[in-house]
C-alpha cells in the first residue's frame, strides 16, 4: 500500500512541475505580452498580422526609457571610460544582452502564437543590424574594443599561443549590463 502512495505523490509532483512554467517560458509570454499592449497602444492600433520590422524597433527604442545601463554620448568626458569617477548627464538605456535576450525570446514567441517563420518581424535582418549598432555603440561608450570573433579556418585552428582561439576579448564575454 505504500507504494501506491508513492507513486500518486509523484505524479502529483510530475503534474506540478508540467502545470509550473520554466521561468524562461513565464519571461516570454511576459514579453509577448507587453509587445502586444505595445501594438495596442499604437494611433492607430497596429494587428499582429500587420506587425514589421519597424515596428519591433519602434519597441525596442520605447523600451530604452526604462534602462538602467549608462551608455556614455561621445561628447561626454567619461566617453570611452570602463568606470567613470563621477555622475553624468549621458541617458540611460536598455543593455544589448537583456535587448539580445528579449528579441530571442519574442522571435520564439511569435512562431509559437501562429506567426510564420519566414515573416517573423523579431528575425528580420533590420533587426540583427540594430542589435549589432546598440552593441559596438555600448562597447565604445564602455571603452571596451569590440572585435569581430576570427572564423575558424578547416585544418589547424590553434593560435600562436597553442591554444584555440582566446575567447576572453569575444563580444560574448563581454559585460553589458
């Protein structure tokens, strides 16, 4: 008899955690939300079915007002600088990793509600192209060098070194937030 009762709280916690959404899957339909109040609040209201790439942008820049990045202006004294000493004026905006992750998310999102792939707004090319800006922008104003990764070559991929490509300075070890 004890058995049975095991098994039936293990179902039970098999059905939780199946009923219990990951916290990436809570995050999406968040996002998805929030982009769909978005189109709503658009004059005039904008349909998914008529949704573009622009207005995926239109969004993303919306969103800046709520970022807690500093992204130095190239005027600024502390332009360029790590860690600057002071405060300054320079906007705070949205980081190109959280920014990266919302348009994964939203990408995904879009196919999952019955949007096709081939014209999914989140994959168009115009948006790879601002992501790519936000990021080189936010490396220089950080003073970081942004460095395109080297493609690896068929044959021998070790460096001068020894060893494979040196990953410390890639764009994806890089802070942004």
């Amino acid at each position: 008899m004890e058995r049975g009762k095991d098994l039936s709280e293990g179902d039970s916690s098999a059905a939780a955690a199946a009923i219990t959404p990951s916290r990436y899957e809570s995050q999406k339909r968040r996002d998805w939300n929030t982009f769909g109040q978005f189109l709503k609040n658009q004059r005039p209201p904008v349909s998914l079915s008529q949704c573009n790439s622009n207005h995926v942008l239109d969004f993303l820049r919306y969103l800046d007002q709520f970022g807690k990045t500093k992204v130095h202006l190239q005027g600024c004294i502390f332009f360029g600088q790590p860690e600057p000493p002071a405060p300054c004026a320079c906007p705070l905006r949205q980081a190109w990793g959280s920014l990266d992750a919302l348009i994964g998310r939203l990408r995904a999102a879009y196919e999952e509600n019955g949007g096709s792939p081939e014209n999914n707004p989140f994959a168009s090319g115009a948006i790879r192209i601002y992501l790519r800006e936000v990021k080189e922008c936010q490396a220089k104003a950080r003073g970081i060098p942004y460095k395109k990764k080297k493609k690896k070559t068929t044959g021998s991929s070790s460096s001068s070194s020894g060893r494979p490509d040196d990953d410390s300075n890639s764009p994806s070890s890089m802070p942004f937030s």
